[in-house]
C-alpha cells in the first residue's frame, strides 16, 4: 500500500506538471473522471449505460430487441440529466490551455459532449457521442435532440415517478414499466432500430479513429491523462503507445490507474483543484 502524497511532493509533481505542459504540443486523454464535477455518474467505460445497471452489451442491443426497448426508456429518462450537464473548471482549463497554444488535440473517452462545451475544438471522441444516434439498418446518423421530441410527441405520459429517481438523476423502472415506453425509428429509412452512436461493451472502436488517435500521439510532445484510471484497453493502448515512443506521460487522476507505472509526472488529486491551477500559470 502506497502513502498518500506530502503536500511538498504534490506541489513539486505540479511543478514537474507545469513544465512539461509549458513545452506545449500536448495531447489529452480523457476519461470519465474529469466530468464527474458536471454531475455525470461514472461511466464504465466503453458504454453508454449508467453504473447502476449491468452494462450493455453490443451483442444483448442488436440482438435482444427487448434490453434494447428497455435501453432507450431508461436513456429517454437520463437523457435530461445528460442534457442539462454543463462543463466544469476542468473541462474550461483544458479548453484554456488549447486557446493558449499548448494543448494541439484532445481524445476523450467520454460521450458528454462536454470537452467541446467547455472550449475544446477538434476533440476525437474515442467511443463516440450520446448527442447523436446511429442507424442499425441504414447507417443514418441523426442528433438525439430531435429523437427526444420525437419519443416525447411518443410517450406523453411516460416517466418514472419521484421516488423512483435517485439523487443523482438515474431512474430505477421497474420491467413493466419499461415495457410501456413507446420507441420510435430512424426516419430516414422508416422503421431501422436506433442506437446511440457510442461504442458499447464487446463493439470495437472504428479503425480508422483509433489509427487518428495514434497518429495524434505519434505528433505529440506529452501525453496528458485527465480523469482515467485507464482500465479499459481502448485508451490505455495509447499510453503504452506513448510510453514505447518515449514520449513522456503525465496522469493526473484521483485514486490508482493501470498506467501509473508508465507515467513520468503522477498527481494523485482532483482534476477540479489541478487543472484550473494548472491554467492559471500558463494560460492565464
Ligand atoms: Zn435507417
């Protein structure tokens, strides 16, 4: 078991910190650490199905179109918390620090939407975005804003009631309930299912974005870790890409991550305490 780091040995790796990201062409890596502070519950990785809940495969959501109808009727209900997060000190630091000429791209693991909403431009959304859905029959990628309209005009009476609600904002329906949820299908071809367009458990990342973010990495003076405990290989496949590059690897997360052993610049604290500091001496 490792101590707790001094105070002396925090602000000394936040020096080290500050220097590397002063040398600028950073590349961010992000997880779902950094949007906890927006009040999105942690998602498990590659999958756009709350915590709480087993999470989705991509095999039970093509397959089972009954976990799929149950599916939307939970996301139509965390969809208002989803829509009405807004991006926290954390994102704004990083989307600072990319005003200021230091960060050059961001790949996030998370489907918040919220990197851009606080800044950030040309961010590659490694699992994809909960904003928009996807087409199982045409391909068709439509935004989730008006799939809301469309199942709200759908499900005029459908909702969980209060005490069903925890006070995160994530709902606990009972099956019969769920059952009762109206879907509605892609519009472009009539009646195709929809899927969120976000990477579910058991579904790969499109080839073509993970050779965009190893690229990105390859050009990179650092790699900045922000909010990831790099538990799922999709991510940290790029810290081992970075490592092996001997491109040097900066991790600021709360708690362990499995590339700790990787990182040349480690901070064990808050993304919420770090990162405005962080971008207030170099961005400020
Ligand atoms: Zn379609």
């Amino acid at each position: 078991m490792t101590a707790a780091p001094t105070t002396n040995q925090r602000a000394g790796s936040l020096d080290a910190l500050t220097e590397l990201i002063a040398d600028g062409e950073v590349v961010v890596l992000s997880g779902a650490g950094l949007s906890t502070d927006s009040g999105i519950p942690d998602y498990r990785g590659a999958t756009g199905s709350l915590r709480r809940h087993t999470p989705m495969t991509y095999q039970t959501f093509t397959r089972d179109p009954r976990g799929r109808h149950r599916y939307w009727a939970r996301s139509y209900v965390g969809w208002r918390q989803i829509r009405g997060a807004r991006p926290n000190d954390g994102h704004r630091a990083v989307g600072d620090l990319q005003a200021a000429g230091l960060v050059d791209a961001v790949i996030t693991q998370n489907v918040d939407g919220l990197h851009q909403a606080g800044g950030a431009t040309g961010v590659v959304e490694l699992h994809g975005g909960l904003d928009r859905t996807v087409c199982l029959n045409c391909g068709d990628v439509a935004g989730r804003a008006e799939l809301d309209v469309r199942l709200r005009a759908a499900n005029p009476t459908f909702g969980p009631r209060v005490d069903e609600v925890n006070p995160d904002g994530d709902a606990e329906l009972p099956d019969e309930l769920l059952d009762g949820f109206v879907m509605v299908g892609c519009l472009a071809c009539g009646d195709g299912p929809l899927k969120p367009d976000v990477v579910f458990f058991g579904e790969t990342v499109p080839r073509d974005r993970v050779e965009q973010c190893f690229a990105l990495v390859e050009g990179a003076a650092s790699l900045l870790v922000l909010g990831s405990s790099l538990t799922v290989m999709s991510g940290y496949r790029f810290v081992l890409h970075a490592a092996k590059l001997g491109i040097p690897v900066a991790i600021v997360n709360s708690g362990p991550t499995r590339g700790d052993a990787k990182a040349d610049v480690r901070i064990d604290s808050p993304l919420g305490v770090v990162l405005p500091e962080l971008a207030r001496r170099l961005a400020g």
